[in-house]
C-alpha cells in the first residue's frame, strides 16, 4: 500500500512537520495494517521502523517477570510507536501491541535518523510529546491504580475516543471500544451494546424526542456513556424530589430500573452515546401518564455557566 499523497497526514506528529520535511519524510513511508492484538515491539529487541497511527490505536504494556502484562500508554494519531528515537534509544523493554486494529505510517529507523539530525524542529516536537506521554502515562498509572471499573472504563473510553476520531462509524466504535464494553457488561449483567446517534438530521426527531422527555420506566437500568453532545435527566424517585442531572461528553449514566425519568436534549439537540442493555429486546419505555414531566423546564446550564461569572466576580 502507498501512502496518502495529501500534504497532511492524519497523524498529528507527521502532521506538524515543516512542509518541505513532510514531502521528503512522505516518500520512506509505507502504510501498513496493523491487527488486534499484534505485536509491535518485543522488549529489547531492536527496532527498525517507528510507526505513526492513523487510526490503529497501540499499546505499551510493561512485561513482569511472571508474563503479566499491564498497560503503560497507548498511542493513537497523536503520536508515535517508538519516542525513545528522539533519544537514539535502540529498544525498548516493553512489549507494544495494536491494541485497536487500524492502519499505521511505518517509517525505516535510518530514515528517521537522519530527519531528526537535520530537523531540530521534527526533533523538538518528539521530545515534547514523549514529556506528554510521560504525563499521560503517569495519569493511567493511578487510574488502574485508585479508580473503579466505571472510571476507569470512562478514561479509556474518552482516549481511545481522541485516537479514533469522534466521527467515526457506530461499528468503529464498539470495535474501538471492545474491551471496556465487555468489561461493562460483565460487571453488569448486560448482554448487548449499541450506539445512539440523535442530531438534528435524525428522521423524525421530534417524535423520537417526545418518546424520551415523557416520564417512563424501564425494567433493566439505562445505562449511557456519553461520546458526544449534551442532554439532561430528570430522574424522579418514589419518595423523594426530582433531580436533574445534565451529562456530557465523558459522563456515565446509570438509572436503575423502575426508576421514574425522562430525558431531553439541550439546544444544540445533539448527542451519541453507547448503550447498555440487560435485555436483548433494547430500550422498551414503561409510560407512566403521571404529566410530572411537563412540570419541569430542561434547562441546560453547561460546563462554562458558572466560569465567566466567577471569574469576572473574582476579578472585579
Ligand atoms: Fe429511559
């Protein structure tokens, strides 16, 4: 396969190259596809191609005595498979798998080599990224540390979303996203997985949102991790007050089943999320004609409500 001939890559490190650098580097690189679960780098082995994601998602896993494996970092279209180049590093002692199966930039290490001698640009911009990798990998340390599955199962989920592209296909994003859906579901009973999509350009989106802003039950939990948009649940329980909860992007929702709710949208009437089911027949609504709903305005305040007017009170 030959690589892309646009001036641009979909990788962000080739992508910040100086253009008269990208041409040069454009013709060493070959794309390849990179499966689930292949290996990349044994430890300590020498390395003769660094590979640029585009949209295959790698893994470095630090490899215990005993064969454990645990993740270290993962890369995506923002980096590279190897930074210790920058370094002149000739291994690595990690193990690297394509943890999402996609396709990778391979560049020859001689090539590499010589860019980085003659481009102290390319070089720079290497040496930051391994300081951000440095950082992201020393966040996931104490996440698989000191967080539970669900926070945890979010922080995969919103990176390897920044690997694939928030606009990939629903397909793409179960696959991407494969691992933790399990995992989910394994924690909660739940048996499938979707995602739902609802924009302005969905048919009928009017009748689908009047499905979901009536006040209804459902007999297994509605589960919701939030890709993208924004909405708001009221959540009405039997003996108490309603509350409303706006979610966004990052945000998992639980309601657990034959809790009184609804659901709307915020302005700009968007949002996609995965969806948990217990029960293979999907989302089935138990109406319950109650009218609470039409008591409450779906008033979306947003993450930046309160920060202009805190800081201008602050600064006054
Ligand atoms: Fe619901």
């Amino acid at each position: 396969m030959r690589p892309d001939t646009r001036r641009n890559s979909v990788n962000q490190l080739l992508n910040s190259l100086e253009p008269d650098a990208f041409e040069r580097v454009k013709k060493k690189l070959t794309r390849v596809k990179l499966r689930a679960k292949e290996v990349v780098y044994k430890p300590d082995e020498p390395i003769d191609h660094v590979f640029f994601p585009e949209n295959a998602v790698i893994c470095l896993m630090t490899l215990m005595s005993n064969g454990d494996t645990i993740e270290a970092s993962t890369v995506g279209r923002e980096g590279a498979s190897w930074i210790s180049a920058s370094v002149g590093a000739p291994s690595m002692p990690c193990e690297t798998i394509a943890a999402i199966e996609g396709t990778a930039l391979r560049l020859p290490i001689a090539d590499l080599d010589r860019e980085l001698k003659e481009n102290g640009h390319f070089r720079d911009i290497l040496i930051e990224y391994s300081h951000a990798l440095l950082i992201a990998s020393m966040r996931t340390s104490a996440c698989n540390g000191l967080h539970g599955l669900q926070e945890r199962c979010a922080r995969w989920i919103l990176m390897t979303l920044d690997r694939v592209g928030a606009d990939a296909q629903a397909e793409e994003v179960l696959a991407a996203y494969a691992d933790e859906i399990e995992a989910m579901k394994q924690q909660g009973g739940y048996t499938t997985a979707d995602v739902i999509d609802v924009n302005p350009q969905t048919p009928n989106l009017d009748v689908l949102l009047n499905k979901f802003k009536t006040e209804h039950t459902h007999s297994e939990d509605e589960v919701r991790f939030i890709l993208s948009g924004r909405g708001i649940f009221h959540i009405h329980p039997a003996n108490g007050d309603v509350v409303a909860i706006e979610v966004e992007a990052g945000d998992m929702i639980r309601v657990p089943r034959d809790t009184k709710h609804w659901f709307d949208l915020c302005s700009n009437r968007t949002i996609r999320a995965i969806r948990w089911f217990q029960d293979t027949t999907g989302w089935t609504p138990h109406y319950t004609g109650s009218g609470v709903d039409a008591q409450f305005d779906p008033v979306c305040f947003g993450p930046a409500y309160f920060g202009p007017r805190v800081e201008n009170k602050i600064s006054a």
